[in-house]
C-alpha cells in the first residue's frame, strides 16, 4: 500500500494564477481532508469529505475548492493563488470521522505563492 | 466545535531526562476524541495515540504514556528517559462526533545529547 500521495512536493505559484494539488489514498478510506499548516499554527482544516460526491467546509475554507468524485481522489483546487496561502499542505484520509478517528496523512506539498 | 491550548512552545533537555508536554481541551461534545501526533524534522505527520472521553485510563507505550484527566479537560503526554531522536514537534488535537477536529499550535522538542 502507498497510503495517502501528494503531488507535487513543491510548487510555487505567482499570485493570481491557479492550481490543483492531488491526493489519493489506496486504503479504501470514506473520509479524507485537507489541512494547511503555517508556522506557529498547527494544522487547520480546509475541506473534508465523508464519502464520494459529499464534501464541506472546514475552518479556513475560503481561496480553496474541492470535489470528490471517486474514493480514492481529493483534489484540493485554488482559484486564484494569493501570498496568504502560502503554506504547507496536508491530505489525510481516515477509516471513519475526521473528529473520531486515526487520520493517515500525506507526505504534504510546500507551496509558495510570490 | 473543539479548542485546544499548548502553552508550551518549545522545549528543550538533555538526552535521559523525563520530560512532560502539556494539553489542555475544550467542548462542548459529550463524546469526543483525544489525539496526539509527532511531527519530526522530516515534515511527516506520525499518530501516536487515539483515546475516547469514556476512557480515562492512562496509556503506557514503551517509553510514551498519556495522563488523560477528564476533571481538568487535560491530556498530558510524558517521554520517559528522553532520546535524541524524540526530537519533533508535538501535536495535540481533540476531535468530535461532526468531523471537526482542532490541532492546538503544538511544542518543539529538542531533546539535546
């Protein structure tokens, strides 16, 4: 099992333009999530979904869109980068509830936006 | 929706020593879930403990255990003996029934040999 990828590593952006970051999992997870982490602030939550075709808004949601239209895939979409976002991203995916259980993360993608 | 507080910033001790990190939660689930993950320099996220509010058992794990104190809404991790390689930053997160989850700001601990 690769668990939950990330791609890419690094990306940097130039404001305005934007972006997909890709996440899958090869666990069969129903929940997976999208959290960014900047210095001195733990991770936040951007998006969550509990299964395909469902997904909701976390704490820091907006700048960011997300779909999820098969098990193994949850791509996290920018619109249109802005300086703010600069930031490490993180996916994970868990068995059952984002709250409740285990989560697997992503190795993350650093991303900087000039 | 859940709040944590990690007031420790950062750490610093000497290879051997004991050294305790502290969480402090808030919520207003009465069913709720207590997390700890270690972040090394490396970047990666590493679960290290999952315990549910019914429980209130302390965990022992090798050289790792957990004091959860429901009274006090705290779950406090200690390293017993610490190792070089402990050396990471540490992070608290409370989660809930909704698939909320908060990940307090964590504390960096550098375990000196």
């Amino acid at each position: 099992n690769a668990g939950v990828t990330q791609t890419p590593k690094f990306q940097v952006l130039k404001t305005g333009q934007s972006m997909t970051l890709q996440c899958a999992q090869d666990m069969n997870h129903e929940y997976m999530s999208w959290y960014r982490q900047d210095p001195g602030m733990g991770l936040r939550l951007i998006h969550y979904s509990v299964g395909a075709g469902i997904t909701d808004q976390g704490e820091v949601p907006n700048g960011y869109n997300v779909s999820r239209s098969t098990t193994e895939d949850f791509p996290l979409r920018l619109l249109s980068a802005a300086p703010s976002q600069t930031s490490v991203y993180f996916c994970a995916s868990s068995l059952w509830g984002t709250g409740r259980n285990e989560q697997y993360f992503g190795p993350g993608t650093r991303l900087t936006v000039t | 929706a859940q709040k944590v507080t990690q007031a420790q910033t950062e750490i610093s001790v000497v290879e051997k020593e004991d050294v305790t990190l502290d969480c402090v939660y808030e919520t207003r689930d009465t069913t709720y879930y207590l997390f700890w993950y270690k972040q090394p320099p490396s970047g990666e996220l590493v679960f290290l403990i999952r315990r549910n509010s019914f429980d209130e058992q302390n965990e022992i794990s090798g050289r790792y255990s957990w004091n959860f104190q429901k009274s006090t809404s705290s779950f406090n991790f200690t390293i017993t003996a610490s190792q070089v390689v402990d050396s990471a930053v540490y992070f608290c997160a409370p989660g809930g029934p909704n698939n909320d989850m908060r990940f307090g700001a964590g504390t960096r601990l550098t375990v000196k040999p």
